[in-house]
C-alpha cells in the first residue's frame, strides 16, 4: 500500500475527506458499532458536496466535534486514491450523535487497534507537522540542493555508469561501481569541506580512488576522465518534482527564499539554472562564495544576512541532520529534516507538506542588498 503527501487543493478528485481533530494535544478518534479499532473521522463526499463541507459534516456526525478551526492541511493518495485530509481544533465537543460511531474520545498517542493502521499513523504525524508548520512565524526559507531539491544520488549513479562503460579499464560490476562511487564522492568531498584540498583536486582523487589503475594519474589525466564524468552527470541533473512548487508556493506567499549549499558557487548555480529552480527572487548561497560552509553556523547567518531576514524567522530544510539541521538550530534557526525514503514522525517526507507556510507579516522588512554578502 503506497501513501504519499500532496500539497492540499492539489487534486480535484477527492474521493474522501478525513479530519485530524486534535483536543489541545489529544487527537479524536471514534470507533464504529460491533468493532474495536480506532479511526479519525472522515468519510466520502456526498454529491454536490465541498471538500470543507464534508469535513465538518463527518467530523460531527462521528465525534459530535464542532470546529472552532478546520482548515485543509494536506491531500495523499493511497495507491492512487485521492483523499483531503483537514486539521480541526476542537471548540465545542457535543455528545456523540446517532451514526455508525459507537464512542468517541480523545488519545495522546495512536492506540494499536487501528481501523487503517497503514494510514492512519502517516496521516496523523503529517497532521502534527502541518499545525507546527503553520505556526512557525516565518519570513524566509532556505533550502539545501543537493538531494534536497536535486535529485543527486539518480545522476550521480546513471553518470557513473555512463562514464565508466566508456572505460576500456572498467569490470563491468554496476552496483560495486555505483557503491564505490558514492562512497568516494562522500570521503573526498568531505577533504573539500575540511579545506584539505581545493574543489578540482576532490574530483582528482575521486577519481584515483575509483579503478586500481587510476591511482597513479598525474593531476591532467584525472582531470580529463573528471570532465568526461561531469558531463554525464550534468545531463543527468533533475529536479526533485515537488522542488518547484514549493519555491513557486513560498515565493507566492512572500518568503524570501534562498538555495544554502555547499560547493562552487558556479557550478551550483548552473545547476540551479538546469534544475529550473532559478525563479526571479531566489538568491543562491554556495560555501565558494560565503567562503564558510555548513554545518558552520556562520554559513546560516550569512545566508539569512544576505535574504535581508533574521534568523528565528528563517526555516531551514535539508536533508542531511549534520549538516543542515543541527548547524541551522545553532545559529538560531528553525529547521526541518527531509527524509524522502524512511518516514519518521519528526522529518518531512516530501517538501509537499511545506505548503502550509505563510509569511508573517513583517512591515519595513526588505531584502538587503547583494553587496551585503562578501566573500571572505
Ligand atoms: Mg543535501
């Protein structure tokens, strides 16, 4: 069973509603006559019926809950299927009326006996993240590249795979070739970040590091097989799908939105451009150009000087916790974790669930100019 998050409003073809009603920090849930698992309301839309209307309706018919808030929070699909899934804060909790619902009452946690327990867990801790989203008092957003917005590990492993078939010295083992590489671009690019050695010497001993016979190549020879990788890796750059409209999403409500990332400021920004992440207003931040990287935290607050924003109201979204979220935290900003492949109730899954952003209103604030930033 496939569940995946949409931003909400995203999809016309709602076949149900489902409402995460939350009791101050309690969740309402209700349990059906003659079972003993547990559901969130929710149920189909009747004809001719608004996906808000129906959200109220089942949530009263279900839990007696009357919304003092009610808003949509997300759409998922299950296998396909289209459902909306609405945030309420429980204002007036009225008996249960007469309906297929037996009882109804408030849970810190989940229990075991779920109605739908492939659903219902994914759903409820998207719902907690999409309140904690919401609320955030935002007016910039800073997003990683690498693997946050790119889909790196795709190009980089059809890439290595391109490159080394064109190698009369290659053994022909896909996935050791593709390990292998991963693993080298993980330890020479950290030397880069370190200040070891400089970028193009990285790409160097990637390369020695990838066929016993390369590990004598004088700096042009590895330059060259270097280049002739970049290149297919550079063909094979591709955007996340949900990379651009969240940009098109925060920049719509008035964030200032900013790319943080280390490597080349060149190269980053032509991937930038590739990726058609480039919109009118995104500012790119490279470790090249701020001259320190992350996890420093001074890379963060450079980042927010040069968006013109203050750093407790500047999220930052990546996906490496080293990286990205603990650096970001110590320079005083908020952050989130994007764990595309292992859902964890404290990590996005997909940058679909930052739809929810809104920026606060800020009178006076405006962008400082690009001079602000310089490299040092
Ligand atoms: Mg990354």
């Amino acid at each position: 069973m496939l569940v995946e998050l949409h931003p909400a409003d995203s999809h016309d073809d709602l076949r149900y509603v489902v409402v995460v009603a939350f009791d101050q920090d309690r969740i309402v849930l209700s349990r059906k006559h003659g079972h003993d698992t547990w559901e969130t309301p929710g149920g189909h839309l009747e004809p001719g019926e608004g996906p808000l209307a129906a959200a109220r309706r089942e949530l009263y018919e279900e839990s007696g809950v009357r919304p003092r808030a009610l808003y949509p929070a997300f759409d998922f699909t299950v296998d396909g299927i289209a459902s909306r899934a609405f945030v309420a804060e429980v204002g007036q909790w009225d008996p249960l009326p007469d309906s297929e619902m037996a009882e109804t009452r408030g849970f810190d946690d989940l229990p075991d006996q779920l109605t739908y327990p492939d659903i219902a867990p994914i759903v409820v801790a998207a719902a907690r993240r999409a309140v904690k989203i919401r609320s955030l008092p935002l007016v910039g957003l800073l997003l990683d590249l690498d693997r946050t917005l790119l889909d790196h590990d795709a190009a980089a492993a059809s890439a290595v795979l391109a490159w080394a078939a064109t190698l009369p010295q290659w053994h022909g083992d896909q996935a050791e070739s593709v390990d292998r590489w991963r693993e080298l671009e993980a330890r020479h690019f950290s030397e880069y970040q370190r200040g070891e050695c400089d970028f193009p010497e990285q790409r160097r001993r990637r390369v020695r590091g990838f066929l016993p016979q390369f590990a004598k190549l004088d700096d042009a020879e590895a330059d060259r097989l270097s280049a002739r990788y970049l290149e297919h890796y550079q063909n094979g750059w591709t955007a996340f799908a949900d990379a651009r409209p969240l940009i098109e999403h925060a920049l719509s409500v008035g964030l200032a939105v900013g790319v943080l990332t280390n490597g080349d400021q060149d190269q980053q920004g032509r991937k930038l451009h590739r990726l058609g992440l480039d919109l009118p207003g995104v500012r790119l931040f490279a470790s090249s150009a701020l001259g320190v990287a992350k996890p420093h935290p001074e890379a963060f607050r450079l980042a927010c000087a040069g968006l013109g924003t203050p750093p407790a109201q500047t999220l930052m979204v990546g996906d490496d916790v080293d990286t990205e979220i603990v650096g970001a935290r110590a320079a005083g900003l908020p952050a989130w974790h994007l764990a595309r492949e292992t859902a964890r109730p404290n990590s996005l899954s997909t940058l679909a669930e930052l739809h929810g952003l809104r920026a606060w209103p800020t009178p006076g604030h405006r962008a400082a100019p690009a001079e602000h930033l310089r490299p040092r």
